[in-house]
C-alpha cells in the first residue's frame, strides 16, 4: 500500500485538484476487497509503464524544440537526408519498436495473470448467493437460501456482504441492459437479457460502498444506485435475521394500522410487495422491510419521513421517467402512509 | 502515327500562345456555370469537397454547442439545467452526430478536395455520384437535427443498444431517427469511398507508382478501403432495427422473446464502430506526415514504415471490436484474444509515432500555425493511445469501461490524434481553398487555447472514472464528491469554446480579408501546390510527371508533362494501378441535377420507411426513374461533339517526344 499512495497523489496533484469527499465510498482506486485489490494494483503498474512512455515522448519533442535549427519556407528541403543519419535514426526507431513490443508483452502477461486471479475466486463453492435483477431503474436483491428457500430475503437496491466471505452475485434482466458496479469491490458486469451470468467476490474491509448502473439504461441511469454494507460476519447474520422476519401488523386503531390500509387499499400494493400482507406487486420495490434501508428510489434519496413524502407524492420531480405515479393523498393520509412505512423494519 | 507525323505535331506545342488558347478552351469546356441551378449541380470535386468541410464544421459547432449544455448541466451536483430527456436526448444527438455527420465527412470531404488534386488529375472518378454522397449527408444531418428540435432527437445513445433501442423500450419515433441518420450517412460514406479508391488507382499523375504516392493519398486509399469493409455492417445492423420497429414489418433480430439476441447488436455495431476511429484517424495521420515533412523541411522519415503502419492499422482494427464488450457475459478466452489484438494494434501506432518524431528531431522547424496544432496532437494523442492500453486489459477494463475514464480517453485519442490534426489541415490548406492566408498568430492562439481547454475539460475525466463517475449520467449526487473536477471540464468546455470562436472569426476575416497567398505559401513538396490557390476547375492544364519520390522538391525545370487530352469535352488521363504509366484518356461527367433527384428520393425513402414498409418499393421505382435519367445523361452521344485538336496523348518534354499512348 506504501508504494501506491504517492502515485494516487501524483495523480490527483496533476489534475490540480482532489474530489473533495472521495473518502472510499465509489472508488476504483481505493479497494475494499481482494479483487479490487488486484485490479487496482494492476492499474498502477498500468499507470507507471504508460507515464514513463509519455514522459519519454514529450521530453524528446521538446528537446527537440530547444535544440533543432530553426527555418522558413524558403528553405531548401532536405530530400536526400545524409544516409549516416538516416541509418542511426532507423536502429533507434527499430530499437524503441523492439521495446515497445516487449512493454506490451509483459503488460499482456501482467493483464492475463491479474484476470486470472480476480476470477480464481469461483472455483471453490460460495459462502453466500445472491440473485441481483436488474429493471428500469433499481436493483432487486434477493439472499438465496437454496435449502430453505423460505428463507430468501428480498430486498431492494441495497447489499449487505459479511467480510472475508466468498460472494457469488447472480446477475440477470428482464428489461434492459443493466451493468453492475461496485468499484471498491469487483470490476463490473453487463445484466444482459436471456444471458444470465454470475461474478464472485470478497469483501475485505468493513464499510460502506457505492454501486452503480454503468450501462446506459434510459431516463433514470443516473439514479440507479446501490448501497453496499459490508460488515462482520456476526452483523450480517443479524440483518439477514432481521430480513427473514415478517413484520409485526400495526396493533388496531394507530396511525400506522390507518396507514397500512391506505396502503392496501390504494394503488401502492398494485405494484410494491409487503410480506405478511396482501401486498404482492412485482413491478416496483418489495418494501417488505422498507424502514431499515438508508436510502429510497435506488440510492437517491436519504430514508426520512419528508424524503418519503415527497418521493410518494411527486416521485417525477425527483426521478423524472420513473415509473412510480404521482399520488394525492391528503396530509394526514400521507402521514399515516409514511408512518406505516417506516415501522416495517 | 508515325513518327513524323508526331514530330509535326509536336512543333506546335506548348508555345505561350498555345498555352493560352488552349487555357481558354479548358476554362469554358469546365465551365459549370453560374446562378442557383448550377450550383445545385455543380459535381466538381472542390466545389464538393468545400461544401462537405463547410457542411461538416456546421454539424461540429451545433454538436459542440450540445457538448458545452451537456457541460453546464454537469457542472454541480443535482443540477437541473436539463433533465434526462433533454439530457439523454443531447448526449445522443451530440456522439451520433460527432461522428456520423462531422468526422467523417469531414475528413471524407478533405479527400474528395485534395486528393485529386495531389495525385495530379482533373476530376475525381465519379464526380456526379460525389455530389450525391454529398446531398445525402446533407439530409441525414438536417433529419438529425429537425428531430432534435422537434423533441424526438434519438435518446437511446449513439450506440443505440437493443433492447434499450428496440420497439419495446424505444418509444416514439426517436430510435428510428437514429437508424435512418446512420443508413444514410453511410450510403454517403460508401460511395465516398469508392470513388477515392478508384481514383487513387487509376488516375495518379504518371510517374506517381504507388511507392512515390504522398503519405496522406495512401491514408485516404486504406481509409477508404476501410469504409467498405466497415460500414456494411453498421448499415446492415440500422436496418435491422428499423424493421424490428417497424410496426408493420415487426421482425425479431434482436427480440430476446422470440429467438433474437441483444449481444448480435453489439457485434454488428462494433465491427463497425471500432474501424470507425480509425477512419477518423487514419486521413489525421496522413495530414501529420504531410504538415511534419513541410514544417521540418525534409521528406518524411521512414516512408514505407509509415504506409506499413496505416495498412497494419486498418488490418488490425477489424479485430478488435470485443474490447467494447469485456463487461459482456462472453467467454473469457475469446476476450483475451481481443486483449492481445488490441494491444497489437499499439505497435503500428507507436511505429508511426516515432517515425514523426525522428521527422522532427532531424528537421529545420518552421513553426508556424499548422506545426503548432501538430505539437497539441502529440500531447494529447499519445496519452489517448497509452489509456487505450489500459482498455485493452479485459481486468482493468472492468473497472474503467462506461466511465468517465472511457470518455477522456476517447476525446483524447479522436480530439488530439483526429481533430488536432484536422484543425492544422485547415490552416495549411486553406491558401490552397480560397487563395488566402489565415492570419498565424491568431492560429497560434487558437491551437494554445484549444489544447489549455481541452486538457481542463477532459484529463478531470480520468480521475472522475476511476473515483467511479458512469458515463451517460445526466446528474450525480453532492456526496460522491465529483462537483469539483466536474466544474473544472465545465469551465475547460468554456475555453475550448471561446478557441473554436477565435477559429471562426479566423476563417471567416481571412477569407474576406487575408494575404492573398502564392501557389505555395509553405514552400511544400506535394503536387497541389503547383497549381494556382485557388486551382482553376480542371486543375491541372499540364499534367506533370512525377520524377522521384517527392513530387515538387524533385522536379526539374524542364519536367515532362501530359499534352493531348481533349480540350472540348471533360478527359481526365487514366494510368496503370502500380506504376502509374499513362493507359487511356477516359471522359468524365459534368453537372447534373440528377444527383441531387436520386439523393431527394433515396434519402425519402429512408426516412418515410419509419412510417411505413411502403416507402420501399415507392423508392425504388423512383430512384430508378432517377437513375434511368443520370445514365441518360451520361452516355456519349449527349455530350458536345468532339472537336480535338489532338488526338494523341504525348508526353512533351522541351519538344522532344517520348512516349505515345493511346
């Protein structure tokens, strides 16, 4: 790790300025996981190879600037350039080829080698399988349990992985091609209809991280967001517990009961799924568990209450394309909404 | 004829007198005319070429102009300059018409100027269907942008992937737009193509063998063999489309649901969309060769590696479409493949590099504006070239595919190693086009400005990728932390900007009011320059023998030149493929509004088939009756009677003859 620090430097210094924030969350250069890990080493031995090359190039043009004779067009040009120099010119071109060919032979090797370990990871079986579905525009996630699959836990545009654990990702679409991305972890890949695929990966370091869509997906590519949570293996074992769980009902006569049956009762349930209801539409987010995720509309919005209200009145403002409707309900049904909603946790 | 006959005949050559009589003749047998109906019909490969460059830097600044809305939009976090509609829409528009209506006919255009005129002809081959390539790509642009207007630009990217692209998904008319710009540019393009190919071959100056022609013709040569292999499948892949949405016609190449396959797009697209950078880039590299060998007073270091160089490129680049894939769910060997022909391809590349730079390192430098765009070029192309490594690496590119890295480094490699280049080509040329000099400082300045203004908006970029910034995103939340470069390219858009002004106010005072420039304002080598700025319609009155390998700094004072094609009718001279010895006198064409009918017809055709399958067979009859009449006109009988003085082709070399062709 010493060794790629000044070279992140070099290159933020280049630019001449440093994303403020770039405190790990979304980052190809800053990994969290032993495939990010090899990736990210081997974009620095990319990076030196082809810096030296430009330096090597640009400082010879501009000795050349310094030290070549100046002219005019009236000059007489050299046609018949003096051989002597023409034939040393042409080994030391022959002998930068040569180099160059070498450079992109080990590069070549260097890159097979690196591809190969970041895939190793699949050969033996995983520790934990997750079925990720792309739509237009949020990721569905579901925790396979293939003994139980009682089990499976679904849930929407979030991920939590147990660190030091090997993850197989299933990837597929039924709409559009979608890329997943989660750059702090694995490189991405395309969610292609009728070619379901997979990738393994581990993470290492506890935290959160940011995935994205990176395949132009219509209106809303931009806000296709995931959060990634990884943590202890012990925490992650709690949440899934905490997933398998139906939610209580709201007890008779509180807000939240009244808020349920607006749910039930209007056009909500045509599209979202809540366990342990009639609630069972496959179109949007299950929102089974909906209060314990930190983010709503795939990453774009903070989970609060006034987040929740504006998405649900005006989602068009906020996401403009998505296929969530404009609601009108009055304040307190609205109320009531957001009140049963954040106690599904 | 025998040979006193010849001899006779030979005495009354080349005197002043006939010079100008027969100067006379030429003027008025290509004459085209003058009024609004000859300049519809006007084929003449300048009047063409400059309508294509013109037309082209049209495009450029209206998609420039998409660019910097683009820039402002993305200039802070969670901004709402443009929603993704609009967004989506300009960002479309802006690659589709980049690509399809500004680099390549604008790098075609520069051929159909300068290549006849470098290789040392009267007319380019096929000159009528030169004017209907050009009418085409003008409907195809003015279709791209009518639509942009009207609010059914094409919002499903340049790339136009299926299923995003197809009847499901793809809404409205908007995709369709977007197949029917690309399958007309492209019919465009092909016949561009063509013509410079068989010109290139079969009317080269004699003496011009294939081992004399100037770098830049042999760039536009493999270009163009390049656009035939590449472009069939684009166009093949656009009409796919269009009938997959098509209502009426509903086939299902590319429905996943009955049998059809979204990665087939992808194959077909690239197969096409990755030779398509090097046809960009291979016309700059023969500019390069061209502007390097003037600047730096000396031919051309490493002539044949050069020429080895461009056909290697052109080779290699149809096999390297996959690395616009690697995040597909394809097998992993047959990505490596593509790993190592990408990575292939840097050689050829990097030969052409140094072979420029050891040009300049043994050179006399004449710095002026044309060299100083070339010295940009290399700043900037050579780091594009090196990322495109990074991207031929199926693990890296995991991580840098459909990023912001992916859009620096493709601005880095079609800005700096096309449009650098391009812009030094004007500056060099234009004395050439109008007769007048652009003023060098302001050149200078323009170069300086553009390359400050493209590094601002483009090198953030790299960082932006790899801190995990997606391409094609029309807003990104404040906490990634992406305002602050964002802002920088933003601003950078604005210099880059305020550079393409100063080249329009550049072009637009020079060509009102600049030095009126001599034949040869560079003191440079290649046979264009031995002709008046601007040339006269015919060209060349004399058509000069090539004597070495570089045409002008070679020639002779008393060098034989091409006396008795006929003066009253069109003739061009026509020589063999390889050395380029004189073969037959061939008649070309005049004006004709054929070309711009057929073009009305073809280009309704495509765009009424969004509507209807009808528009198919309606075309076709149309265009026949079109065609029917531009072969009409083209056959012999119509023509002006003959009314030669010569008959002979003969070589005059100070009066005594030499060689006698039929």
């Amino acid at each position: 790790m010493k060794r790629r620090q000044p070279a992140r430097g070099v290159l933020f210094i280049a630019a001449g300025l440093v994303a403020s924030s770039c405190g790990g969350r979304q980052s190809a250069v800053d990994a969290a996981g032993i495939q990010a890990e090899r990736l990210e080493s081997l974009w620095w031995i990319f990076f030196w190879v082809t810096a030296v090359v430009y330096v090597v190039v640009m400082v010879l043009l501009i000795v050349a600037f310094f030290r070549n004779k100046r002219s005019n067009e009236e000059e007489r040009p050299d046609t018949i350039p003096d051989p002597t120099r023409e034939n040393r010119a042409t080994r030391i071109v022959g002998g930068a080829v040569a180099i160059t060919v070498i450079t992109l032979f080990v590069l070549m090797i260097t890159s097979f080698r690196a591809g190969r370990a970041v895939n190793s990871l699949g050969e033996k079986p995983p520790d934990l399988s997750i079925k990720v579905t792309g739509h237009q525009w949020w990721w569905e996630v579901e925790y396979q349990d293939e003994g139980n699959p009682s089990n499976n836990v679904t849930t929407a545009n979030e991920l939590h992985v147990p660190i030091g654990r090997t993850v197989k990702i299933m990837l597929q679409s039924n709409d559009v091609i979608h890329s997943l991305w989660m750059p702090n972890l694995h490189g991405k890949k395309d969610l292609v209809p009728i070619y379901p695929t997979t990738f393994y990966f581990e993470a290492d370091k506890p935290g959160n991280y940011w995935g994205q869509c990176a395949e132009f997906c219509g209106y809303e590519h931009a806000k296709m967001r995931i959060a990634i949570t990884a943590e202890s293996p012990e925490d992650f074992q709690t949440w899934l517990n905490a997933g398998r769980r139906t939610p209580p009902p709201p007890s008779d006569g509180t807000v939240e009961s009244r808020g349920r049956d607006i749910f039930l009762q209007s056009v909500c349930a045509q599209c979202h799924t809540v366990s342990g209801t009639n609630a069972a539409g496959r179109v949007g987010p299950n929102l089974t568990h909906i209060a314990a995720r930190p983010y709503i509309a795939a990453g774009s919005l903070q989970n609060t209450g006034e987040n929740l209200e504006a998405w649900i009145t005006d989602p068009q403002h906020i996401k403009p394309g998505v296929y969530m409707p404009m609601n009108q309900y009055s304040d307190d049904d609205l109320l009531a909404l957001t009140a049963y909603l954040k106690s599904l946790k | 004829m025998t040979k006193e006959e010849l001899e006779q005949k030979q005495s009354s050559d080349i005197t002043p007198e006939v010079i100008g009589s027969e100067r006379a003749i030429l003027e008025r047998t290509w004459d085209n005319g003058k009024g609004f109906y000859a300049w519809l019909t006007d084929c003449n490969h300048k009047s063409v070429g400059i309508r294509y460059i013109v037309t082209a830097f049209i495009f450029f600044v209206m998609s420039g102009s998409l660019a910097v809305t683009m820039r402002t939009q993305l200039m802070g976090p969670e901004n709402r300059i443009l929603g993704p509609d609009m967004y989506n829409q300009f960002f479309t528009t802006h690659g589709t018409s980049m690509m399809f209506l500004f680099a390549v006919p604008v790098m075609l255009g520069m051929g159909v100027y300068l290549v006849p005129l470098m290789i040392g002809t009267r007319e380019i081959a096929f000159p009528r269907m030169n004017l209907y390539s050009y009418y085409l790509f003008l409907f195809a642009g003015i279709l791209l942008f009518v639509a942009l207007i009207l609010n059914i630009g094409p919002d499903a990217g340049w790339f136009a992937y299926v299923p995003l692209s197809g009847p499901e998904f793809g809404i409205g008319k908007r995709v369709d737009v977007w197949s029917q710009v690309v399958s007309i540019t492209e019919i465009s393009a092909l016949a561009v193509a063509v013509n410079i190919v068989v010109t290139i071959f079969k009317q080269r100056a004699p003496g011009m063998s294939l081992s004399r022609m100037p770098l830049y013709v042999w760039s536009m040569l493999v270009t163009a063999f390049m656009i035939i292999f590449a472009m069939p499948a684009v166009m093949l892949s656009s009409t796919l489309l269009s009938m997959d949405r098509l209502s009426k016609v509903s086939t299902h190449f590319f429905n996943a649901a009955e049998g059809g396959d979204p990665l087939l797009w992808q194959h077909l697209f690239w197969f096409f969309g990755h030779p398509e950078v090097y046809i960009i880039f291979l016309p700059a590299t023969g500019f390069v060769s061209m502007i390097i060998a003037t600047f730096a007073r000396r031919r051309t270091f490493g002539y044949t590696a050069l020429v080895m160089s461009a056909i290697a490129t052109a080779f290699i680049g149809f096999g390297v479409w996959v690395h616009h894939m690697f995040a597909t769910p394809l097998p992993q060997l047959g990505q490596s493949i593509f790993t190592a022909s990408s990575m292939l391809i840097v050689i050829p590349n990097g030969v052409q590099i140094f072979c420029w730079v050891t040009t300049l390192w043994l050179g006399k430098w004449n710095i002026k504006a044309p060299l100083v765009w070339i010295f940009g070029f290399f700043g900037i192309f050579v780091l594009g070239g090196l990322t495109g490594v990074m991207l031929a690496s199926v693990p890296l590119d995991t991580q840098l595919h459909d990023t912001f890295f992916v859009v620096a480094h493709f601005h880095y490699v079609l800005i700096g190693g096309g449009i650098f280049p391009l812009f030094g080509a004007i500056y060099y040329w234009f004395p050439k086009m109008t007769g007048r000099m652009l003023n060098n400082t302001a050149g200078v300045v323009n170069a300086v400005l553009m390359f400050i203004g493209f590094n601002m908006v483009f090198f953030p970029m790299h960082i932006l990728g790899l801190d995990g910034m997606p391409r094609r995103v029309y807003t990104y939340a404040t906490e990634t932390g992406w305002g602050n470069l964002n802002m920088l390219a933003t601003i950078g858009a604005y210099v880059m900007a305020i550079a393409a002004i100063v080249f329009v106010v550049n072009v637009v005072y020079s060509f009102l009011r600049g030095p009126i420039a001599g034949d040869n304002p560079w003191g440079a080598d290649t046979l264009e320059w031995s002709v008046s700025s601007p040339p006269p319609t015919y060209n060349y009155q004399y058509i000069p023998e090539i004597e070495g390998p570089n045409a002008l700094w070679d020639m002779t004072k008393d060098h034989a030149v091409v006396t008795g094609l006929h003066l009253y009718s069109r003739e061009l001279l026509h020589t063999t493929i390889h050395d380029a010895s004189p073969e037959k006198r061939h008649q070309t064409h005049g004006p004709s509004i054929f070309p711009l009918l057929t073009a009305i017809i073809t280009a309704g055709g495509f765009i009424t088939f969004m509507f209807t399958p009808w528009s198919v067979p309606t075309a076709m009859f149309l265009s026949a009756v079109c065609l029917f009449g531009w072969f009409w006109s083209n056959s012999t009988q119509h023509r002006p009677p003959f009314a030669s003085i010569k008959d002979n082709l003969i070589y005059d070399d100070g009066g005594v003859p030499r060689e006698v062709a039929i």
